[in-house]
C-alpha cells in the first residue's frame, strides 16, 4: 500500500530503528523520500526496468550524493 511522504517522515519520527523505504523509489521521488529521514531506500524497478542498468544506479548514486 502507498504511503504519503509525510506518513513516511511521522514513522521516522516515531520510531527509533532505521526506516528502509522499498516500493515505487525512482529518479522522479527520490529526493522527497530522503528527505523524510529514511537511512536508505532500495530501488528494483528504477534499475531493472531500465534500458542501460549501469547508468541508471549511476544516475540514482549521485543523487545520493
């Protein structure tokens, strides 16, 4: 089930382990949902899905940085 960035960032808040977000991550949202205090995010679609598999982590990797 889809869960709204700001329910994303209370669960952060809420809780004192690390939140993983998985599920619907992409180039497009990736931002909002660093933002929201995660520790990290995994991607499958946003690779797998992909025409060049190397260039789309590359891209994802600097957005982390």
């Amino acid at each position: 089930e889809l869960v709204s960035f700001e329910t994303l960032k209370n669960i952060c808040k809420a809780v004192k382990i690390p939140v993983v977000a998985i599920g619907g991550i992409n180039k497009n949202n990736l931002h909002e949902v660093l933002n929201s205090g995660v520790c990290g995010a995994c991607f499958i679609s946003a690779v797998f899905a992909q025409n060049d598999i190397y260039v789309a982590v590359k891209k994802l990797k600097e957005m982390f940085l």
